[in-house]
C-alpha cells in the first residue's frame, strides 16, 4: 500500500484508487518476479560472468586430467538467455510505468471529491476531541471533590474545618495515586479492603507509600513505622 494510500485509507478509499493500486501491486510483483529469474544475464556484466564461468570449468578439468566440457558454454547459454531476458523486462517495466500513471490518474480525478468528507471527518474528530477532554476534565474534577468528601466523612461530627486537596500531582504521579495519597494521610482508603498507601517515616519525613512498598522499605531499614 503507498504512503497515499495508508494516509487515506481512513477516510474510505474509492474504489477506483484501490483497484489501480491492486494493479500496480500485480505489475511490480511480476516484474519483480521476472528481474530474480534473470538476474543472472539482466546486468551489464552478464559475458564477463559467462566467460569467468567458462575458463573455470576449462580450468578445473585440465588440473583434474579430464576431458574439456562438450554442450552449450556458459556462454552460449547466457547469450541466448539474454534476448529473452530483455524482452521480457522491457514489457514489464513498461507495464509497471503504466500501473504507476493509472495510479495517479486515479488520484488526481477522486482527490476533489475526497475533500469534503475529509473536512467531515476532521470536524466531527475535532468534535469528539473536545467532549472527550471536557469529560476528563469534569472526572478529574470529580476524583478531587469526591477525595475531600470522603475524608470529610470522618470530619462532620468535629467543629473543625474540612480537609483541603491542594496542590497539583508531581509530573511523574497521576491525579488518581495524588487523590489516593491524600485519602491515605488522613487515615482512610478508596477500597474497602484495606488501605492502599500507608504512612512510613523516611529520614525523619512522614512519606506515604503503596502498602506494599512500605513493608519492603521498612524491612530493609530504610523506612520506619510512622
């Protein structure tokens, strides 16, 4: 598929387009095809080659004490090889030229037509990009003010104030470990099973960490009970 092609694609190809290019794929295949069978007499060294082939096997049945090779040569049939050759590589590439105009023949006569839907498309992913962040940002807003109600569920029988959740996460923490470590400072969990972060005494410094994290960093001496 071309770079055309997979840009596009999204967007439906039109049929026209698609099946130039499944033509084009045919014809490169076969001249592909056809340039491996005859690589060998294809080139412009092909008579060197022939004759290097020749002199060796003249030279390996001299030392060997052996009659000279009888048939075609190397040579000869390389020779008669090479007219076929070129024949039939002359056809192919011009059909591959072909396929290459008719592609962007295709193009040139769909691409005018392309572009309003195109345009659609844009619009409605422009649309959907921004209900999508308007949804984040009212679920961020809901994990912020649903973290201090949880906390104030603990705080509505004390004459105090309620918690505040200031502050933004570090950039390497999600809104969702900042909110559960706020939760977890004030002695409650987010699930029910017990609590995610503990508190831990790191040089002196309350530092609240995943509850596993915590038993591995006070067992090995780098972290106290708080």
């Amino acid at each position: 598929m071309s770079d055309l092609a997979q840009t596009f694609s999204p967007f439906g190809m039109p049929k026209a387009i698609a099946q130039a290019e499944a033509e084009r794929d045919k014809a490169y295949d076969a001249l592909g095809d056809a340039e491996l069978k005859y690589s060998d007499v294809s080139d412009d060294h092909w008579q060197a080659r022939a004759h290097q082939r020749d002199a060796q096997a003249a030279k390996t049945a001299t030392l060997a004490g052996k009659p000279l090779p009888t048939g075609p040569s190397h040579y000869a049939r390389a020779a008669a090889l090479r007219g076929e050759a070129m024949g039939v590589l002359e056809v192919l590439r011009a059909k591959a030229r072909q396929a290459d105009n008719a592609v962007t023949l295709a193009w040139r006569q769909a691409a005018p037509d392309m572009a309003a839907d195109i345009r659609a498309a844009y619009v409605a992913a422009e649309k959907a990009a921004a209900e999508a962040e308007r949804a984040m940002q009212n679920a961020r807003g809901m994990m912020r003010r649903a973290a201090v109600a949880l906390v104030g569920t603990e705080h509505v029988e004390k004459a105090g104030p309620l918690p505040r959740l200031d502050g933004s996460p570090s950039y390497d923490m999600t809104l969702s470990e900042f909110c559960r470590r706020f939760v977890a400072s004030h002695g409650m969990c987010i699930d029910t099973d017990g609590p995610e972060y503990r508190p831990v005494l790191v040089d002196g410094l309350m530092r609240f960490v995943h509850a596993d994290s915590a038993e591995k960093f006070i067992n090995a001496g780098v972290a106290e009970h708080a």
